[in-house]
C-alpha cells in the first residue's frame, strides 16, 4: 500500500520559472516509490511568468487540492502593474534608480508583509486543511518554499495535528540575495528572524538544496538537516544543430544584482582586439532580464551583439541549452550567495555544452562545475581568467571541437534525487 503525503507549494503550473520545476518533478516520480502525493496549491495565483506547457506534465492520476488565495499584487497593479510584476518575480530594480513608487512598494513588502505577499493564505489554508488531513489519516506534510509563508502552514498543522512535517527550503530565508533590498526596518528584520528560528525548529526534517545553507541553518537548530538538490529530468528535446554563432547564453532571470560587469568588461576587450571574434560572436539572454543588465551591456558597447529572446518556455528553454556554443552560470557577488544552487546548473550540465560559471569565493556551484568536469568557474575578481577562457573556448569552436565531457551527472537525476526524498518521507510516523 502506498503512503500518502500533502505536499504544499505555491508554485505549479502554469507558474514558469524554477520555482516550479523541483517539486512538479519529485511528484512525477513519488508513485515509483510507493508514495502517493497529494498537492496543495493556490486556487487564483498572481503568477509573476507563466508556461502553459508544463501543465502537460502533471499528471492526470495527481490528487491535487485548490484553495483560495488573497495577494496584495493584485492591489498593487493598480499603481504600476510593469513595476509589480517585476517585484514579484524578484527583478528588483537597483536602489540608485528605484522611483518613489518603488521604493514604497518595496517597504511595503518587507514590511507589511511578513514574512512575504502570500501571508494571507496561511490562516485559512491551516484552517482548511486540519479536516483533510483527520479525514484522509495523512501523517505526513511537506511544504516548499519560497515564499516562506507556506512553511508557516506547516508550523500551524504541526501545533493542532500529530504529524511529522518536512520543510524544503528551495533558497534561504533570511540570508537569501533579494532580503536587504526589502528595506527592512529593525522590527521586521527581527520579525523574519524569529519566523525562521520557528520554522526551522519546529519542522521534524529540513531539506536544503546546498551544503552552505546547511551549515547556515545548524547555527539555528538542531533538527536533522537533509541536502538534496535541484536535478535535471530525461525528457525529449527537439533537436536542433548548433548555433552558427559563437553564442553566449544565459538561460533564466538576470537581476539587477546578478550584473557581471567583469563578463562585459572581458567581451568588450575581446570584441575590439579580435575583428572575428567580434564577427562570430553573440551574446543570447533567455529570460527576464533587469534594466540595469540591459543599461551595462549598453555601457560596454555590447548592444550590437546582444540578442534578447525574453521569456520562453521551458521547452524552448531546453533546446536553447542544446544549441548555445557556451552556458553562462551566473549567481550574485556576496558571501551571502555561496550556498545558492542555480536549478538551471544541472539542466545545463544534461544539455553537455560547456559552462563558464562566475559567482563569489567558495560557492558551492563552483565545485559541482569541477568534480563533473561541466566547465569552468571565475570569481567577479578574475576579469583575465575569464577572458582567457573565452578566447580557450572561442578556439574550439573555429576547430569545431567546442564539446564537454562531464561525468558522474547521474546522480543528480530527478529520479535519483526523489529515491532519496522518498527515503526521508518513509522515516515518518
């Protein structure tokens, strides 16, 4: 007989992005574990991207349950839908060129809204959710986040119900990027630290998807603490030949913090010192992409070079990966970034086209890029490292031997990965 477990998410589709990809995944492989999920999600939710798409790949047998759902974007949009938008999908403008109205609704958020804008759902969620969970006998809930607000309707069922609850921080709380540029009076940060100290020892287990944030998180709890990371899935792709181009690309959001001036300082040397390199070379953006990202590719004269796809699906996305020449992993300059993961890493790694990551010191993607032989990393300090191995890669491309060979990938297989969730989930009571 198969074990039932309530997994509650905001994210799933139609939302687009990551945040979707990771539990669509482990629900699509939980039955082969002799686990049978039951998903929680919102009935109405102001989605910041969508991709009808992926709805294909829910599955038709999946017990899924809607509720109703407040958001304040909703109000918000009133004002400036574009800016809303934006905030909700984490394109936070930099603070030098925030307008008035968006340095209030970033007060607001930070705030008002603690611990974020879907605050509102917990109360009537618990509510709802406390006769599901005596009438079906489920002793097991999971809930993922961000937005941190699901994991406290884990904390309320756990008050009133006897279960064993798992929370899955798919990114930091506290410590994640975006958090200081909530501008956080001392009282709200305060706030967000006691939320999280609740949360994280109140929860029976914690799933992190980096070893930095587990270290992170052992300075707050005791609770046992499991890594599991993000992963790719085996799946059909169209096939495509490679780019004509040397092509550049990022696939997925590039915020305005995540603007890798030392990459466009190193291209626009190359573009100007090498006339075929600036003749074979261009620079693709898959995904939103910040103002300030577009302003500094102005700035470096790279604009010629640049060609701005916007948001696809993740279809498309895929296959973008498979026809690029080189993958950029890009991830925030802060030690507050070290333990982030970007989930499009292990998607890049299955498309088997090199990857040049750059992020700060130590950062955990760093030695995956390594130990798999996927590509290779810089630090926002190594603007002649990263050039050289542009110009290394550029070589292999007019040799037309620009190829990866990366090892051990199958152990970050969505199936692999959901093997040892189910192992976490078969512990409960």
């Amino acid at each position: 007989m198969k074990k039932k477990v309530l997994i509650i998410t905001y994210y799933w589709p139609p939302a687009g992005g990551p945040g979707v990809q990771r539990w669509l995944k482990f629900v699509k492989y939980l039955p082969e574990f002799a686990i049978d999920p039951v998903v929680f999600i919102p009935e109405n939710p102001t989605y910041p991207i969508k991709d009808e798409q992926l709805q294909n790949e829910v599955s038709s047998n999946l017990e899924i349950i809607k509720f109703p759902i407040n958001e304040p974007y909703k109000f918000a949009k009133m004002f400036s839908k574009d800016k809303t938008q934006q905030m909700s999908a984490g394109l936070i403008t930099n603070h030098k060129k925030q307008t008035f109205l968006e340095k209030i609704l970033l007060w607001v958020r930070g705030n008002v809204f603690i611990p974020d804008a879907r605050i509102g759902w917990v109360n009537p969620s618990i509510n709802y959710l406390k006769s599901y969970i005596e009438t079906h006998h489920i002793d097991t809930v999971i809930t993922t986040g961000p937005p941190h607000s699901v994991h406290l309707i884990g904390l309320g069922l756990k008050k009133i119900l006897p279960i064993r609850w798992i929370a899955d921080f798919r990114d930091p709380w506290t410590s994640i990027g975006y958090h200081k540029e909530l501008k956080l009076s001392a009282k709200a940060a305060e706030q967000h630290k006691f939320l999280e100290k609740r949360v994280l020892t109140q929860a029976d287990e914690i799933i992190v998807t980096s070893p930095t944030t587990k270290k992170e998180f052992e300075q707050i709890t005791n609770q046992p603490i499991q890594v599991i990371t993000n992963g790719y899935d085996v799946e059909y792709v169209e096939k495509r030949p490679l780019d004509n181009k040397f092509s550049l690309a990022h696939i997925g959001s590039l915020l305005s913090e995540r603007n890798p001036r030392v990459l466009w300082k190193a291209l626009r040397e190359l573009v100007k010192e090498d006339e075929q390199f600036a003749k074979d070379f261009e620079l693709k953006l898959v995904g939103k992409v910040s103002s300030d990202v577009i302003d500094a590719i102005e700035e470096f004269k790279l604009t010629p070079y640049l060609n701005n796809m916007g948001y696809v699906s993740h279809k498309e996305a895929l296959i973008q990966q498979r026809t690029s020449q080189v993958l950029l992993l890009i991830e925030i300059d802060s030690y507050l970034t070290k333990g982030i993961i970007p989930g499009k890493l292990y998607e890049y790694m299955a498309a088997e086209r090199p990857i040049l990551g750059i992020g700060p010191e130590d950062a955990d993607f760093a030695y995956i890029l390594k130990s798999t032989n996927a590509g290779v990393f810089c630090q926002y300090d190594e603007k002649d490292v990263i050039k050289e191995h542009l110009l290394n890669y550029y070589r292999l491309f007019k040799d037309n031997n620009l190829k990866v060979y990366a090892m051990g990938l199958q152990y970050y297989s969505r199936k692999k990965l959901t093997e040892k969730l189910a192992e976490i989930i078969k512990k409960s009571v």
